[in-house]
C-alpha cells in the first residue's frame, strides 16, 4: 500500500514550495530546496532572534529531514516509521534547547496563530529565552491550513462554500517585510499584523500534521461527494497528504503525538 521509496525529491521539494505560497518569498532570499521543503531557511531569511544557536541548529537539521509526500495510498491507522515524518519528528523530541511549547489547535477560526506569536515574544524578550522551541500540534479544522492551494482549489474551497478559496493562513502580510530589529515596532514582523505560518515558521515555529485528521477529512469528503477525481479512500487521503504545506512534520495521529512531546520536555497549551 505504501510505495517504500517515497521521500521527497528535490525536484518535489521545489515543486510544493511554489504551492504554497508563502514559502515562494523564503525561496527568493536564497533558501536552499531542501530549506524551502522545510519552511525555514539557514541564511539572513529567517526570523530567529540573535542568540538562537540551538533553535538554528535544529533548524538546520529540520530542512535536511525528509518528508514523504509520494504516497499512492495510507491506510486508516500508521504502522510504520516510513509512513510519516520519523526523522524530522525524532528531531524535533530530541531538541536539546527551551523552554518547549506544544499547543494543541484545533480551531481554524481562533487566534491560533496570534497565541504562538505572542508566547514567542513574551519568552525570547521578556523571559531572555531565545532558543524558545514554539510547536503546533494540529488538527480539527485548524488542519485546514496546512494544505496547499491545490488541495484548497479541488476540494476546499468547496467544503468551506467558497468562504476561502485559497489558503489565507500561508500569506506573508507586508508587516513580514519590516525591519526585524526594531521588535517594538507595533506594526512590524513581531506584531498582531504579522500572523501567519510562513512567518511563524521563518522564526523556528514548526506545524505538525495529523494523519487521523487527514484520514477523517478525506472520509467526509466522500461521504458529502466531493470527488472531482472520483479517488478511492485511501487514494484520497494519500493525495491530501502529499500536499501539506512545505515544513510541516507528519505525525502517524497528533493526540496520540502529544504525549510523546511531554514526555520529552514540551509544556502543553491549549
């Protein structure tokens, strides 16, 4: 069911980061195929703040970890490492730096994105923790986001009843492109102006995925017909899968990834 040989070439990594596009400017300040497949560059792009030896070096690492995004079909429930992001997942649970934050969203519509923001600010500035390790562990209908605009064009767009017709979670606002230094600038890239994964991700943040969400989502799918493909099941959620977003990390069931996390030193929010 599961095609063995399925890491994300360079080619595909360069394919999906034109998808999303917000990871399409991390791409024109020089990030590497292999970074823009991560979602964080390891040149002047990024947002990580000064100080941030450790939360780098992960990111470094993270960029070279594959993703598998060449899947013909997934069964219900993942049985093997070499069905989701192992190595990327395995880095991340071995970070050596913090403090580490894991939120649980859910909600597409809550301020999901503003909450990481503002926990990154208070604890690299106020709290003086600049290797803060940020993670969003999620699913629901905040899952959404972590689709590319292929996905958004053939099935979600549709779903939401044309409410969004693209992924609005991945646009870069012109706040993005203020001048990183001055961190008090109330309308610049650390402000409530400036919330977006691209953006979150430029700063160390990393968005894992949901393969049960995707799973769930794909059999609502199907039960509503939205089927332009006329896919079976397990093909359609594996075309779902192979079209998260640049840098996000697969996790075999986030619920049941969450308890990994504590365990390895992640304080939970919600």
């Amino acid at each position: 069911m599961i095609n063995e040989s399925n890491l994300l070439s360079r080619r595909e990594a360069m394919k999906r980061a034109v998808l999303g596009a917000g990871v399409v400017a991390v791409g024109a300040m020089g990030a590497s195929t292999s970074a823009m497949a991560a979602g964080v560059s390891g040149n002047p792009g990024n947002l990580l703040p000064p100080g941030a030896s450790t939360l780098q070096e992960l990111s470094n690492r993270l960029a070279k970890a594959p993703r598998r995004r060449d899947f013909k079909t997934v069964p219900m429930i993942l049985t093997s490492p070499d069905q989701w992001d192992s190595e990327a997942l395995n880095e991340v649970l071995h970070y050596a730096g913090g403090p580490k934050q894991v939120w649980d969203n859910t909600v597409l519509k809550s301020p999901w994105l503003n909450l990481m923001r503002n926990a990154m600010n208070c604890q690299i500035w106020s709290f003086k923790h600049a290797d803060f390790f940020c993670v969003s562990a999620t699913h629901g209908s905040a899952h959404l986001a972590l689709y590319d605009n292929y996905i958004w064009n053939k099935y979600l767009a549709t779903l939401t009843k044309g409410k969004w017709k693209a992924n609005a979670w991945l646009k870069q606002p012109p706040a993005s492109a203020t001048n990183p230094a001055d961190f008090e600038d109330a309308e610049g890239v650390f402000s409530p102006h400036d919330n977006s994964i691209i953006v979150l991700q430029r700063r160390g943040a990393v968005f894992m995925a949901c393969h049960n969400e995707v799973w769930e989502l794909t059999m609502g799918l199907h039960k509503k017909g939205i089927n332009p493909s006329k896919l079976s099941h397990v093909e359609m959620a594996a075309e779902f899968t192979n079209h998260l977003i640049p840098g996000v990390i697969l996790t075999p069931g986030i619920v049941g990834t969450l308890p990994e996390l504590e365990l390895a030193g992640f304080q939970y929010a919600k």
